[in-house]
C-alpha cells in the first residue's frame, strides 16, 4: 500500500463552490493521489481474521474480495486496518464498493473511518438492503450515537448488488455519495483516529470489492456546459414532427441522460415523474385542436435541453376520456408520506419489529410515489423536528401519510406516541414525555380536500411497570376530519402483538395489500381479514373513515 503523503491544494470557483460539490464527476481519477488501496487479492494488509470485537466477526479475503460474517445477532463485526500518517485536513476521498450477501436484509453494515481502539469512537455511512442510508458518529463508548442524517430512503442504491459508497472532503465540508450520485453535504469534524474499514451489524455477512483512500490534487473547477440528451419513447414522434391524437390525455415517455446528472424535467412547464435512471414519464391535457408539448432537461450544472413536437386533438374525441397507457401512479398526485419506527427505548422496553415495519413501509412508499421523510429510534425532540418538517410540505402535496411504529398508550382518553427517550413513571409524565397523537393528526385539519391517511401500528400493552395502575389498554378511537382516513393495527381499547419474526403481522400485510390495484378502502379490508386469519381472531385491524375522494395506492 502506498502511504507517502504529499500536499495537495484545491482552488476553487467560488461562485459555483457548494453547487459544483455535488457532482460526482467533478473529481476524476487522475487528480486522486493513492493513500490506500486494496482490491482484496492478497491479505497483505492482513484485514482477516478479524480481531474486533471479541472476534464477534468471522472475515476471509476470498476472491478478489473481503468477506466479513457476525454469527451472533447480538454482536457487531468492525473490521479496520490503519492509514498511517494520514493528514486529515486536506482534500480527500474514501471509497468502497460494499454489498449485503446473506441474513437479514434489515440489518445495516457501514463503512467507517476516523476510526479508534479504545473507546471505539468513529465516523459511519450506514447502508441496508431495503434502500435506507444513514450518516452518523460514534462519539464515546457504549451505544453513544449521533444522527447526522438519519435513516432516509433513497432510489440510488442497489438492494441485490454492489454499491459505491464514496465519502468526500473538500474545504470545510463532507458531500456523500451512494453509486455516484449526491446525498448530503455535512460539516467536517477532525478524526478520532487513523483507521478505515467496515462495520456490520450481527447476523450479517458482507463483502466488499475494495478500498480506496486518496487525496484530492490541486484542480480548478470547470463548469461543463455538455447539454444533456432525450430520447422520446412514447409517442412515437420526432423532434419538431406533428403527430393526430383522439384522446383528451396523452402520456408522453422517454429518457433523459448526461455526464452532469439529470436534475429536472419539465413537460409544457409541469415536473415529470422522474426515476434514478433518467426515465421519465407524464400525462398531458389536450385541447381540441393543435396543441404543442415542449420537454425540457436540466441537468446539475443548470445546463438545459429542449424536445419539442406538435400533435392535433380531432374535435370528434372530445367526450373520449380514455388514457393511453395509464401509469400504475397518478402522476398529478403529489405524494407525501412521514414514517417514524420505534423500537430501541432508553428505559430498556424494546420492540422487536417496529423500526423494521417502518423501515419496509418506508421503501414501500417509496416505491408508490411518495416522497418519503423517515426516522428511526425517534426522540422526542426528533419526532417534533420531523413533524414540523412534514407540516411545511404538506400544502405542496394532495395525498399525505403519517405512519408510526412503536410503544403507544393511551392516558385519560388521550393516545401518546412514545419517544425513545421518554422517562414515564406516572400517567401525568406522558403530557411532557409523549407526543399526542393529535399533535400529527391536527395538521390534516387545514387539508380537508386532501388525501389523508394515518397509520398507526402502536397499539402495545404498557410497558411501563412503574405506574401503580398502569395505562388503558389500546388507543382510543380517533374521528377523523373530512378528507382523512385513520387506521389502527387492532380495534379500539386492545393490543396487537408485536411479532415473533422481522415484521409485525399489521404491516407485513398492510404492505402487500397496499401494492395490489384497488381502493384504499379495499386494501384495509383486506389487510384486516389476514390479519385475523393469520392472528387466530386475537387481532383485529379497525380503521374509520371520512374520505371524500376515491384513491389507490396503486392502479
């Protein structure tokens, strides 16, 4: 390995400083000096057996690959090896290409650095294989975490194969990247120590490809003013063609690609629906007559593309509502949804399956359209942020959700969403400790021709032992506003259980229903008769309803 350092200066552009950051390509590999790298073909670094901790994990270098195995679900493998004379306070990169190979696919491995031995202090860039990421440190022994970016879902990483995960300093500042593509910038904070490696949770095994440290030579930044490119597939036309349409819509498809990433597309000056490879695809309002739909292309360095053509809507068709090819999502809707899991509490009551639900809700979403805002092992401080969040988005959307996994109670007729941190010894302690369940639901109040739906799988026995009497059991029935529908994981004044494998039953058929074509109506239907049937009678999920639109999570 090569370990000579040497003093790397950056000048930059000022103006285009934070915005450049954010694109991957802007550091190609010929300004990248080699610190570290390991392809893994020998063990001359010797990355195996691992040594870390209490030999917890089980690692191989197999090949042209590290492999890395925690057998106990109750430990954590770290496997690390040290970058010897490192200057931390350049311009430098970290980079490996990481996959999940077998067990839970929702446990989380990491790549780590900044790494030390004796209090086990480091930096991590947290992965699953249900497409969540997570940046955070470990700043004392013990369980110490701080979120920097907290479980957030993301279409750029790939569940089933490798993914790249890079870590880029540059000035004050560290921009993360999975695959390529920008995640997060968050301010620079000085090593705990000189190590680099990986972290994977128990009950795990990994593989990584290889490992790169570098430092970032002295380049000046160049906008790059390549325009990006579209191809349209549907309909079949060509740039500045005229084409007969009979129908009141048209759905317009094709694929947007460059060098500089695609930000945006725009048709006739309303957002496509846009995925991680630059495909995109919307439905366009057609007046009787010669109409003209112009598609545009931004790409991250605010260079633009535009595709224009014409089509004639023939008068004849003018009560013909049909759709060409209809996608599976409304893409006039916009979708908005906020899931909070929480499992690992303070006071020892831990849940076994909640953050995983919320975590498999989350990508669902996801996949259903839904600009997803997700949290994990919540505080109280950070349920409120995430619902504050949530509120400023809500009059920019038409469907919201609010999903909530974890211990609930419900006090004097009030339902209490518990935080992590929450110290409960009496009733009175839940109106300062808990978050009501109102506090969420009243924010739809203002959207009443919205869709609005809420989820709430919290219905666990009182956990807390303390109290001389205990909490009720179950939540409290909720009536919902107009434009709302709210659903519980077992009828009102009872418990749902939480389930001996890695969902609870609740949202393990709620997620399966959700992705069948039908009404939501239909899909809490459903999701109640499996329950039931799966359950023995014991639980029954109830949802009440004051919906004044039809909607489906998926056509």
């Amino acid at each position: 390995m090569k370990k000579r350092l040497s003093i790397a200066i950056l000048f930059f552009v000022t103006s285009f400083v934070s915005f450049s950051q954010s694109n991957y390509n802007d550091y190609p590999e010929n300004i990248k000096k080699s610190i570290v790298s390991e392809d893994f073909k020998t063990n001359n670094s010797k990355w195996a057996p691992a040594i870390i901790p209490d030999d917890a994990a089980e690692s191989k270098i197999k090949s042209g690959y590290l492999q890395i195995k925690v057998p106990d679900k109750n430990k954590i493998g770290i496997q690390c090896i040290p970058v010897t004379g490192f200057n931390q306070n350049k311009n430098w990169e970290i980079e490996t290409r990481i996959k999940y190979g077998s067990g839970s696919v929702l446990k989380a491995f990491a790549l780590l650095w900044g790494f030390q031995n004796e209090n086990a202090q480091g930096y991590l860039f947290f992965i699953d294989a249900y497409g969540l990421f997570k940046i955070q440190k470990k700043d004392a022994p013990g369980t110490n975490f701080v979120n920097y970016k907290d479980w957030s879902s993301t279409p750029f990483i790939s569940k089933s194969d490798w993914n790249k995960l890079t870590v880029r300093k540059v000035g004050d500042q560290c921009y993360y990247f999975i695959n390529e593509h920008y995640l997060a910038s968050i301010p620079f904070e000085s090593f705990y120590g000189d190590k680099v490696g990986f972290y994977c949770r128990g009950g795990l095994t990994i593989e990584a490809e290889y490992l790169k440290v570098s430092y970032l030579e002295t380049q000046e930044l160049i906008t790059d003013n390549t325009t990006p490119e579209i191809i349209i597939y549907e309909p079949s036309v060509s740039r500045g063609s005229k084409i007969t349409a009979t129908n009141k819509l048209i759905v317009v498809k094709g694929k947007a690609s460059g060098k500089n990433g695609i930000y945006e597309v725009t048709i006739n000056g309303t957002e496509a629906n846009l995925n991680a490879n630059g495909d995109f695809q919307q439905n366009v309002k057609l007046a009787v007559g010669d109409n003209t739909i112009t598609i545009k292309v931004a790409d991250t360095k605010n260079n633009t593309t535009n595709y224009s053509f014409d089509v004639r809507r023939t008068p004849e068709a003018v009560n013909n509502d049909a759709v060409i090819n209809e996608p599976l999502i409304n893409p006039n809707e916009k979708r908005l949804a906020l899931v909070i899991g929480n499992s690992n509490y303070s006071g020892g009551q831990t849940l076994r399956n909640s953050a995983n639900d919320a975590k498999l809700m989350s990508v669902t979403l996801q996949t259903l359209g839904f600009e997803v805002i997700t949290r994990i092992d919540a505080t109280k401080q950070k349920m409120e942020e995430a619902v504050r969040d949530f509120s400023k988005k809500l009059p920019d959307c038409n469907v919201a959700l609010f999903y909530y996994a974890g211990h609930g109670l419900q006090v004097e007729g009030t339902n209490y969403l518990i935080p992590t941190d929450a110290k409960l010894t009496e009733k009175s302690d839940c109106k300062f400790e808990a978050i009501p369940v109102n506090f969420v639901v009243e924010e739809f109040e203002n959207f009443p021709n919205n869709v609005n739906i809420v989820i709430l799988d919290a219905c666990r026995s009182n956990p807390f032992r303390s109290w001389a009497r205990g909490g009720e059991r179950g939540f409290k029935i909720i009536n919902p506003t107009s434009g709302t529908i709210i659903s519980f994981a077992t009828a009102e004044g009872s418990t749902a259980s939480d389930g001996t494998g890695e969902n609870g039953l609740f949202t393990e058929e709620l997620v399966k229903q959700m992705t069948i074509p039908q009404p939501i109506e239909s899909v809490f239907k459903k999701t109640r008769v499996q329950v039931q049937k799966r359950s023995n009678g014991g639980q029954s999920p109830q949802e009440w309803s004051q919906l004044t639109g039809d909607f489906y999570f998926k056509k």
